[in-house]
C-alpha cells in the first residue's frame, strides 16, 4: 500500500507498458463500458498480449489477441463465454512455457 503522508489520492493512473490509458477520479466507480483489460504473456524471447473488452459495434465483448505484430479478435455475446475462453487459451498457453508477465511498483514489466 502506497503512503500518500496523510492524504487521499484524487487520481489514479492505470499505466499499460509505457502509456497511461486511463486516469479515475477518487471513489469513482469503474463499469465494464469503460473500456477493456489488457494482459501481457512471454515465452522465451516471444511475446503474447491480449485484450478483453467491449464491442465497438453493438452489445457484446471482444478478445483481440496479438503475436508477432498480427492481432486476431473473436467475439462473444455474453460476458461468461468471454471468460470461458480467455480461460482456455490462459490454460493451453500456460501448457505451452507462455507465462504472465509480472509487473514491478511502476506498473511496467
């Protein structure tokens, strides 16, 4: 836990890799029509990310999964399917060597 001397952070930072891509106001709360969770995985010297998050184009959630400067995106209509498969792909990349990258105090890998 962060000592702020006292006082309570108005702003919170979300940082993903080298960008900030959100800033939230003290006791706001957060909905799932704010946008998406970005995850990031390594095998070796390769790189894996991938991205939940909500339809552009109507009711409903996307997973765009990026390797190797292509990005892949399957659709669900339901939050539970969404999870269904991250969950699948997290298992069999697992299996694979792919491990989540941890992230330090800053955020960033």
């Amino acid at each position: 836990m962060e000592d702020y001397g006292g006082q309570t952070p108005q702003r919170a930072i979300v940082v993903i890799g080298d960008s900030a891509v959100g800033a939230f106001k003290a006791g706001e709360t957060v909905t799932d029509n704010q946008g998406g969770m970005l995850y990031f995985l390594r095998r070796g010297d390769d790189a894996l990310s991938y991205e939940t998050r909500l339809r552009d184009d109507g009711p409903g959630y996307e997973l765009v999964i990026s390797r190797n400067g292509e990005a892949h995106t399957e659709q669900f209509d339901s939050l539970s399917q969404l999870l269904t498969r991250e969950h699948e792909l997290l298992q069999a990349w697992r299996a694979q060597g792919w491990r989540e990258v941890q992230r330090g105090a800053t955020g960033r890998p």
